[in-house]
C-alpha cells in the first residue's frame, strides 16, 4: 500500500530519498502480514493450548504429569538421549569441521557436499535407511552373518542405540556448520605463529582453537540439544515402540485418547523445558563470553 | 588421523543414503541384502500407484503453496525490519525464529486443535498455511542477511534518476537479491514438502508423501519407500548442484547462528 502509492512520486534528492527510505510507519505496516499470519497460528494456538492445561482453574494435570514418576521418567530419558546425541555430534562434528576449514578448496567442496546432502535429504528418508541398514534382515546383519561372524542376527532396530544412531545422523549437519563458519573467522597467521614459537598441537587446539570458536560450539551445541529434545519422526520408527521420548507421549495422548487437557500440560511442560535449555545455553555462555 | 576420522563421518553421513539405491532396484519383495537381483518394479509400483502419486502432487501442490506465501509474507517482513525505525524491531526479528524452536509437536497439536474447530482437517491449503508457520523464519533469516549486505545505495540511485519506489525496488533492489530469494525459496519448500509431524494431524485422511510413506514404512516391509526416496534424494542433488551456480548456498544454520 505505501509501496504502490510512492511508485508514482516524483524523482527525489539522495538525502530525501533516505530519509524517506527509513520510512518508520509505512516499514512497520509491511510487518502485518507475516505477524497476523504468526498470531493467528502460532501465538493464538498455543495461548489456548496453555489455557487447556489449567481447565478447571486446578493444576490436576500437571500434578498428573509430574508425580508417578511415569512421565518424569520420560522426560528424563528425552533429556538424556539429547544430550548424548549432542555430545557425540560434537566430538565427531569437530574434527570435520576443522578438515573442512583448513583443506583446499576441492576437497572443501567435496566434503561439503557429503555434509548437505544428508541435510537436505528428509529426515524420514534418512530414519528409513537406517531401519534397512539396522534391521534384523537389514544389512549389517546380512553383511555380519555372510561374512561368517554372527551365528543370529543381532537386535540393533528398536534400541536406544538405533534412536541416537538415527539422531545424530539427522542433526550432524547442525553441528558442523556454525563451527566451520567459527573456524574460517579465525587469522590463519595465529596458529602458525603459535607454531613458530613452538607450540605443540594440542597447545595450539586448547589456547587458540577452542576459544576461538567457542560461539560455533555453543551455536551448535544449542541448536542440536533444543531440537533432539523435540524429537518425533526418528525415535517413533528406530525405537519401534520401545525408546519413548517426550514428543510420542503427546501426540499418544491427543490421537488416542483425545486427552486435551492432560496434552496440553505435557506440550507446556516441554515448551517450558525447551525454552529454558535454550536460554540457559544461549544467553547464559554467550553473557559469559562478553556479548 | 583427521582426515580418518572425517573419512568415517563422511561415509557415516553418506551411506544410509547410498544402501537406499541398490535396495530400491531390488527384484526381491523383501529388504534383502545384497538385493537378488536387478528390476525396476518398485519404480513401476510408485508411478503406477494413484495413492502414491496423489500423494505427491498434493506435496508439491502444497510445497508451492508455501514457498509463495512464505516468500510473499517473508519479504515483506524483511524489508519492514531492514528499513523501519520503529520500536519493538529487534523484539520481532528475535522472534521470528520461536517457530523453530518450539517442538513440532507442540505446535502441530495446538494448529491441529485450531483446525478441527475451524473444520480445516484434511484441506490442502490448511496445511499450506500451517506449514507457512515453520518456512517463514528460515526464508526471513535467509532474507534479512541478504538486505542487510544491500548496498542500499543503488536503490537511492535508481530513485535519484526517476525510479519510482517499487520500480527502484523491483528493477534494482530484487535482482541483486535474488541469490538470497532463490535460497529462501528452495528453504521454504523443503520444509514443507518433506514436513510430517503437522500433516500426520491436520492433512486428514488426504495423505502428503510424507504421510504416505511413513504409513508405508510401519505397515509393510517393502522397497516401494526406497525407490521414492531414491527419486528424492536424486532431486534433492540436482537442486543442490543448482544451487551452487547461484553463489550463496542455502544453509539453516548460518541463518540461525548470526
């Protein structure tokens, strides 16, 4: 609307022109569409879902959800696969990371290449290659017996192990990219300085590397651990019923038993952990760091 | 040892997507290992199966749907946020990523609470806009980097020679910023297109390929899912060398680790 009645105005002086290019109001009405869009159905949705969970004007169903053990039980383990799958992503994240900032350029594309495609690849797609990489017939197994080292095909589908398998896969890519994007910001004339003044590898890792891509880490970090913790496609196919994590036990209660209420305070309880993990990560290390 | 160690990622990363191909041209109707023989009758069941290929167009139906609506919304929202001098900017532009962050799950079940009241379940265009939700913070981030590298200079330029407003901004501001506009796009439809959790409450009985295959998946043991995943992953790469012609890659995570 300010848009398409300024088109027709007359040809102005650079000094006008940017004062006008910061436009205060006619700026703030193209903002409207994208926030009616997210307060219809995101702001909205979620304030009835909250108000769901405190029906009745009682705490019943977070009482429901936070004593019997049942519940916190399952937020435990949420709590503990994400965090396993966010430290195993980031030993193995690292060291590729950093081949990937210090090789040359064809192999930089080429392992680039191996990190997006994965990534850009859907999730269920991945979580499918791994039940037939993991399956009891699946390829490990097959592989395993031929070659003559297994009598019985081992159990791997439907564990813990084939959930943290699956999930780091999914969110590798996650880690990798915000240290390498830290990793390439550093002066390549410091470490070889260091070295120069004959400091060994691991001297050179701990006093320059790590510190100085402590962001990427706590990005990365951040990023994997907040979004393993909301985990649903993954866990309900590797885990085969067995590996319940937070996200399945809402979406039992809404699709089987139409629990509302009951769902709506397990998604508040998740959001609230959620929002906390990420504010202690974020903010908290990046207040530490000076920003 | 580093590079052993990267070696091992990169095939870790790689061959979960690689074991799909010799698994989808398998002549056998089990997951078998190696396949018993080569056949393309997983390709010839997907193409020839209604079900699956209305489940596909109605992915890409609604794919699109998003991509122009998040692009449209999103633009805006950007230009807004780069350009205006108006309280509450940074409170948006912090905000704008929630959407990520939230659980799928949370949000699904709260859109899917809205629809049922609303009589929305099972249309297209419900889970379009639903799915505009999760693409908008990615293309806004996407966008917002690519305005703020703007020399917002050009624009003045265009103005200072006659060009009104949204000449000035269609002829000159666009065109440069189409690497970042192409990158938002191909961000917003992966995100619908390979979107599950929001469809499995409010796509109804009317399946979107994801839907369809992870049914697929947990109801019976056969490589039709491996051959649309290896079409996927096809088009997946082709997009992505695409992409690498247009300069900027799309990364999610640079977006959200400003």
């Amino acid at each position: 609307m300010t848009l398409s009645s300024a088109a027709s105005a007359p040809p102005l002086r650079a000094a006008e022109a940017r004062r006008s290019s910061a436009f205060p109001l006619g700026a703030l009405a193209l903002t409207w569409p994208a926030l009616l869009l997210l307060l219809l159905l995101f702001v909205l949705p979620l304030a009835r879902l909250f108000a769901l969970s405190f029906e009745g004007g009682n705490l019943e169903w977070y009482e429901k959800a936070l004593t019997g053990g049942l519940y916190t039980t399952i937020l435990l383990r949420t709590f503990e696969i994400a965090a396993i799958v966010t430290l195993c992503c980031l030993l193995i994240g690292y060291p590729v990371a950093f081949l990937l900032a210090t090789t040359t350029p064809a192999w930089r594309a080429l392992g680039f290449a191996f990190v997006m495609l994965p990534l850009w690849t859907s999730v269920l797609v991945r979580t499918y290659a791994w039940m037939v990489l993991l399956g009891r017939n699946g390829i490990i197994n097959r592989l395993l017996i031929d070659s003559g080292l297994l009598e019985q095909p081992l159990p791997m589908l439907n564990s813990k192990m084939a959930v943290i398998l699956g999930m780091v896969h999914v969110m590798l890519p996650f880690m990798i990219l915000p240290i390498y994007s830290a990793l390439t910001r550093i002066d390549p004339d410091l470490p070889k300085a260091a070295r120069g003044l004959g400091a060994s590898t691991p001297r050179i890792v701990m006093t320059i590397y790590l510190p100085l891509t402590l962001r990427g880490i706590v990005a990365g970090v951040t990023l994997v651990f907040v979004v393993s913790l909301g985990f649903y496609i993954t866990p309900a196919l590797l885990g085969g019923g067995k590996v319940l994590m937070f996200a399945m036990v809402i979406e039992q209660q809404v699709r089987e038993f139409l629990a509302w209420n009951f769902a709506g305070a397990l998604s508040v309880i998740l959001l609230a952990v959620t929002l906390l993990a990420f504010t202690v990560l974020n903010q908290g290390v990046a207040r530490h760091l000076g920003d | 040892m580093l590079r052993v160690v990267s070696g091992l990622v990169f095939a870790f990363l790689m061959l979960p997507l690689l074991v799909l191909f010799p698994i989808s041209f398998s002549s056998g109707t089990y997951l078998r290992f190696p396949p018993p023989g080569f056949s393309l009758k997983w390709y010839v069941r997907y193409f020839g199966d209604t079900a699956w290929i209305d489940a596909t167009y109605r992915s890409l139906q609604i794919g699109a749907a998003t991509t122009v609506l998040a692009l449209l919304l999103g633009i805006l929202l950007a230009f807004g946020l780069v350009r205006g001098r108006f309280r509450g900017r940074s409170l948006i532009e912090n905000g704008i990523s929630a959407p990520i962050i939230v659980p799928h799950i949370v949000l699904s079940i709260a859109i899917y609470g809205l629809f049922s009241r609303l009589g929305l379940i099972g249309e297209w265009y419900g889970v379009a806009i639903a799915h505009t939700v999760l693409a908008l913070p990615f293309v806004v981030i996407v966008l917002l980097a690519g305005l703020r590298d703007f020399d917002v200079n050009l624009e003045l330029a265009a103005r200072g020679l006659g060009a009104g407003r949204l000449a000035a901004v269609r002829t000159v501001t666009l065109p440069i910023l189409a690497p970042s506009v192409y990158s938002a796009a191909f961000l917003a439809f992966i995100t619908s297109f390979d979107e599950l959790v929001v469809a499995m409450f409010i796509a109804g009985a009317n399946m979107t390929l994801p839907k369809k295959m992870f049914d697929n998946i947990l109801s019976e043991i056969e490589p039709t899912v491996a051959a649309v995943s290896a079409i996927q992953i096809v088009l997946v790469s082709a997009l992505l060398v695409l992409g690498t012609r247009l300069r900027r890659p799309a990364t999610p995570t640079n977006a959200l680790t400003r």
